[in-house]
C-alpha cells in the first residue's frame, strides 16, 4: 500500500482510550460476566464472576499444535533393537570373480542358508536400515512463553461453543460456556454422586458419548497394556481437591486437573483445542490471579505476559473501506485489453462468414461452376476419342507395329518347267 497507508492504518489502530473502549463494546466477542450454578441444583444461580482476560486471548491454533506436537515427545521411553540384530553370522564377501554381489554370505554347505546374503537390510535376516539407538534425541525442549502462550490460547478456545462442538462434545444441554459451579463439587468422595451432578449438569449426553466410543485398538498397542481406547469428555478444573479427584478418576472420559497445574496435554487433546470444561468458583476466579491482565502482566508467572491480539479491531472490511485508508489508496486500474487472436479468413469458414456473408454462396456457386466445366471437359475428350480413336487406328498402335517382326515374303520358285 505504501507509507502513508501505513501512516493511516497505525493511526486507526492506536485510537484514543475512549474510542477503544467503545469499539470493543460494540465487537465485543465475550461475556463480561460468566453465571455460578450450584453443583447439586444447577437450575438454581449462586451469583456471577468476571470473565478472565486470560479467556478472551486470540487463539492461535498454530502455536497449540507445535507446542503439543513436542510436549508430547517428552513422555516417551527409550527404546531400540538389540545391538547385534542381524550380525550374528559368521558370514564373508565372496569378492569379486565369482559373478555375485560382494555382499556378505552365510558359510558352510549342505543347506539352502550357505550362501545367502547376509548382514545388509536388503537381505533376509539381515539388520535394519538406521538401527534405532537408546541415545536418539528422544525429548523436546519448549520455551516457557511459548508453552503459556499455548495454554491461553486453549483456554480461550474453550469458552467459544462453536470450538467447543466442533470438537465433537454433546453441549447441547448445558446451560452455559464456560461452565462454573460451585465450590461444593470439590468435596464430593463418592463417585457415584459424582455421575449423578455431572448427568444434572447435562454432561450426560457427553457422558454416554465416551461410553460408546470404547473400541479395541488397532495394531501391536492392543498387546501393550493399551488395549482399548476412547474419546475424551469433559475436563473438571479445581482449586482443592477434597475427595474430587478420587470421585472422579473412574468415570470413563472425565479427566481432573489442578488450576495451578494447567496442562496442554488435557486442554487440547491430539493438539486440538477447544476441549469442554467444567470450572469450580474458586479455580475460575484464580485465573484472573494467575494470569492477570496485559496491563499488570501475569502475578504468579515472571516476566510473561498475555498475548497480544494482532489487531485491535479484528473488522478488516470496516478498516479497508474506512475514509482514511480509501484516501489514499490509488485508483484501481483498469485491466489491460485484451485483443483477439486475428485468424485467416481463407482457412476459417466462421471469421469469412462474418467478413462476407456472401462468401458461402458464392463459394457454393464457384463449385457448381467447377463441377460443370469437369463434366464438359469428360463430355469433350469422350467425343474426341470416338472421332480420333477407333480401333487400331491409335498413334501408339501405329507406333507400336513399325517393330512388330514381318513374316519373310514367300519365295516364288523358279518354273523350271518351262
């Protein structure tokens, strides 16, 4: 665009603090106040909390893919073939003169194995190409910025319903994203009473949904300890845990999680955020205590604050025909003409039909024409050859018998008699 529309869209983004207050009133995209039902009763409200700015960050599902992608490698065991896989034969090259590969071969005779290839990983029982190594890089290390700037942005993802369902949770009956209860859930022991709040919650579609997906796993992992998987249901945050923990460890889906412990892994699963998840009071109020706001930074991390969103006004059609960019923009051009390809008349019957449209008539008489005088000229050379051309009387019969062989003339003989 060049440097003074540069000029001009810093000038739209860096409005007064009155103009920015009243542009994120009328494009708000959250809540100011989130609802607290009681944990036993949620048809009854205990009263409201703000909203944490930690839950209005911009998502950023780029960053939460990159930063579950190597988090998840660090929980990964060493592993690798056994070190003489693949050599444990005395086998020799036969080198060269012998007509074979100078690939190694198994000794002795009598057997169909004396003479096989050995050793390489083109042959049968030979070692693997790479052999996998104990001392590979197994882990991944992760900047702590990158890592919190991940979380909030997963934690964002969560309170938007349409993130949430496009994840493939049944929300359909909950009264409300984000969900807060009280602080009554923390102190459930039983878990029996912990399916019986969720289910009033109207986590039982998403509840049922978990139990049906239980399928056996495919490939070798069924023989290693997991065989069988599932789909993740809703995650319960805490700030203490009173027996919730233990009431909730044997619901199939349900996972539980310490505010102070917030994990990635859990907020977006398979590095997709927008998981469903069921906030206790006081675990939702500690957000704004952790997190804080871009303004104070971040209280209980050092030096992190949260991210900032790209564009203070996310409407970029409003920004691009505003007055002060349109001014100075320059005229939009014309496209260029384009010509049509110039064809030959004589070689393209449509292009001379618009040139001439006697052209085909005339074209049509001229064949007539051509046809008539052919048929003259046959008449003509028929009649010739009856008048001219009769039987033997050719020129090249005549030609032709000047070297035809005559018969000797007869010799009279002699009247001896007389």
């Amino acid at each position: 665009f060049g440097s003074r529309l540069f000029k001009s869209l810093l000038l739209l983004l860096l409005l007064t603090p009155l103009q920015l207050s009243l542009e994120r009133q009328t494009m708000a995209t959250a809540r100011p106040v989130v609802s607290v039902y009681q944990f036993d009763d949620p048809s009854k409200k205990e009263g409201s909390v703000t909203m944490p700015n930690v839950l209005v960050s911009p998502l950023r599902p780029d960053l939460v893919r990159f930063v579950h992608t190597n988090i998840a490698k660090n929980k990964r065991m060493a592993h690798s073939v056994y070190i003489e896989a693949g050599h444990e034969t005395a086998a020799q090259s036969w080198h060269t003169g012998r007509a074979v590969a100078r690939i190694p071969r198994a000794p002795g005779g009598g057997t169909h194995r004396a003479g096989q290839g050995a050793f390489g990983n083109m042959c049968r029982g030979g070692h693997m190409f790479n052999p996998t190594r104990t001392w590979r890089r197994w882990h991944r290390r992760v900047n702590s910025t990158m890592r919190r700037h991940a979380v909030a942005s997963a934690l964002a993802a969560s309170s938007l319903v349409p993130l949430v369902m496009a994840r493939g949770h049944r929300i359909g009956k909950i009264s409300e994203v984000p969900l807060v209860v009280s602080d009554g859930l923390e102190s459930t022991t039983k878990t029996k009473k912990a399916v019986e709040i969720l289910a009033k919650l109207g986590c039982g579609d998403e509840l049922s949904k978990v139990k049906d997906s239980k399928t056996v796993r495919a490939g070798k992992g069924k023989m290693r300890n997991r065989r069988y998987k599932m789909r993740r249901g809703p995650l319960v945050v805490f700030n203490e845990d009173n027996g919730l923990v233990r009431a909730m460890r044997n619901i199939p889906g349900v996972e539980t999680c310490s505010v102070d412990r917030l994990n990635l892994l859990s907020l977006a699963p398979g590095g997709n955020f927008g998981r469903f998840i069921v906030w206790t009071q006081s675990a939702f109020k500690k957000l704004n205590e952790m997190y804080g706001s871009l303004k104070s930074g971040a209280p209980m991390k050092k030096g992190y604050t949260l991210p900032r969103a790209q564009m203070e006004n996310a409407d970029l059609e409003r920004l691009i025909n505003s007055n002060e960019i349109q001014s100075v923009l320059k005229p939009k051009m014309e496209a260029p003409r384009k010509h049509d390809t110039r064809l030959n008349p004589f070689t393209h019957k449509e292009v001379m039909a618009k040139l001439n449209p006697y052209a085909a008539e005339k074209k049509a008489e001229d064949s007539a024409d051509v046809k008539k005088r052919k048929a003259e000229r046959v008449k003509a050379g028929v009649e010739y050859n009856k008048k001219f051309k009769k039987g033997d009387s050719t020129f090249y019969k005549k030609l032709m018998k000047a070297f035809e062989a005559k018969a000797p003339a007869p010799i009279e003989k002699a009247d001896d008699e007389e």
